[in-house]
C-alpha cells in the first residue's frame, strides 16, 4: 500500500513510520522536507513539503491509497492566549484543506484517509460514560475538535472512507505526557493532581499504533473511533501504580491551585484536573484487541528495566 503521511515528527507519528515503513511505500510531507528526514532518519521514504511545486507534490502522491494525518499543534505545549488558540486550530485546518485541494486537483482518489482527533470532543463530567455515540461536549478543546472534524467532511470528496481517531492521552517513555508524570515520582515527591478523582482515559503507545493499523486495513471502517483504552483510571490510581513500579511514594498531591497558577486556570481546569471517562465501544466492535487493557500492565512495561 502506498501512503501519504502528514504530522509524523511527533510522538504518534514517528512510532507510526517505524510501524509502517517495512510493509509499506510511505510519502512524508511536511513544512520542512529536510528536518523530516532528518528526524525519521530513513531513505526508504519519499520526503516533499509545501515549498515545491504543486505539480512535483502531486506527482510524489501518484497512485497512494491512503492518507494518515496527524498535523496540528500541541495543545498543552503553551498557554491560550487568543493567538495561541488561532494558531492551534489553523494548524489543523489549514493542512486538511490544502491536502484535499491537492488530492482532487490532481485527480487522486484514496480507499481510505485516517484523520486525528482527540477524546476532548466529549468535553468532561464527574458521572458520564463517553462512546462515539456521546454528543459534543462544553469547554474550549471539544470546540476546537469539533470544528477539526468537521473539516476533515471535506476528505470525502477524495476517499471512500474517513475515520477520525480520538485519542486519549498516549503513554509513551519516548515523550508526551507520561515522562512528566513520573518525574516528580522519581524524586520521591509523586502524587495525585488536584483531588485526584478525575478520570484519565489513556491508550499504550502500541495499542495506539495498532489501533491505527488495525482501522486502516478493515474496508468496513468509517466515522469516529475512540482510540484509548476499554479501561479508563482515575488520576489517583494511576499515581498509585506509578509509585509502586517505582518502589516510590504517591500521596503527595499537587495541588489544584498550583497547576492552575503555572498553566492558567482554563489550561489546567481542561487538559488535567477535568473528568474524561471514554471507552472505545466501535474498536471493541471491529474486533480490536488490545495488548495493554490495564494501566498497570502498562506502566510496569513502560518502567520496566528494559525499556
């Protein structure tokens, strides 16, 4: 199968290309030809951005079947201001419009295009179990998604199926957010973040890639996936299986008023201290299995010696 990959310097994206790039003709394109090489580190890969002629772009994408996208941003990388917030969506949107342009001018028709997303669609509640079937939530990250998915309608018009994969939070030893939640245990000093009630809904680095491998090769798949694990943990538990692995404390909290102070009230409020409790119910119905259900057999391997 032949590929186009967009958004693959980050940390899903270069797990993916290591993932695809045995079996697969990959396409990189990005702002910056040159770094991607110089990031994914492979001359098996056919490397273009959007400084080249549009007819040279077009050419290099000839004859793909799909496209993963996985452009945008980080969210929690700085605070919201109102230029932040512009920048975080254009970094979306923009990408999808300009390779859907691409694609139809040149008259290139794909199987299938696989769109990023995020499980802050759902917004959050202390109470509420989240599946696809659940409704937009409040709060500025299920606005941004919303209107992220809602561009990425526009994909119809060159593929027989687009998926949208919402992500939770990845956990990864190679970067994201887990490498940061450990590190205050590792000085002793690992706890809970604010009450430490609020449900986390997290997905193995593998079990994301697989997931993905696994939507791109089912021709029934189409519409949204919740990609994150069938069992989602409250903040507290994972600290607790986190100072376990590391034969550390975990009752030391941070409090709610210091993170809001270091990352801005609506940051904090949204990206840790909220409530998103999200199953995968289409994934368990497409017959995916995962390798990691349990946050324990998942922190242990990401902690394990071997790593």
């Amino acid at each position: 199968m032949k590929i186009i990959l967009s958004g693959t310097t980050g940390l899903i994206g270069q797990s993916l290309v290591n993932a695809l790039l045995p079996h697969h003709q990959l396409v990189v394109i990005s702002r910056n030809r040159f770094k991607a090489k110089q990031i994914l580190r492979s001359n098996l890969i056919d490397y273009v951005d959007w400084n080249q002629p549009i007819v040279d772009i077009a050419e290099a994408f000839r004859g793909s079947n799909a496209l993963i996208n996985l452009t945008g941003a980080g969210i929690a990388d700085k605070p919201w201001t109102e230029k932040r917030r512009q920048e975080l969506m254009s970094s979306r949107i923009e990408p999808m419009y300009n390779l859907t342009c691409l694609l139809a001018s040149a008259n290139i028709h794909l199987d299938v295009v696989i769109q990023a997303s995020a499980i802050g669609y759902y917004g959050h509640s202390p109470d509420l179990t989240f599946t696809e079937e659940s409704p937009k939530g409040q709060g500025f990250l299920a606005e941004i998604t919303e209107m992220w998915e809602g561009a990425a309608i526009e994909f119809k018009r060159i593929a027989d199926r687009v998926i949208l994969i919402r992500t939770g939070v990845v956990l990864s030893k190679n970067g994201g957010a887990f490498p940061q939640i450990v590190k205050p245990f590792r000085m002793f000093a690992g706890g809970p973040i604010g009450h430490g009630r609020q449900y986390i809904s997290w997905i193995h680095i593998e079990d994301e890639i697989s997931a993905i491998l696994h939507l791109l090769q089912d021709d029934k798949a189409s519409g949204a996936y919740n990609l994150c694990s069938p069992n989602p943990v409250m903040q507290s538990w994972m600290a607790k299986k986190i100072g376990q692995a590391l034969n550390r404390p975990s009752f030391l909290p941070l409090p709610a008023f210091v993170i809001k102070a270091i990352l801005g009230r609506t940051r904090a409020t949204e990206l840790l201290l909220n409530s998103t409790k999200a199953i995968p119910q289409r994934l368990f119905d497409s017959h995916f299995h995962f390798k990691y259900p349990d946050i324990q057999d998942a922190i242990e391997d990401l902690l394990s010696k071997k790593q």
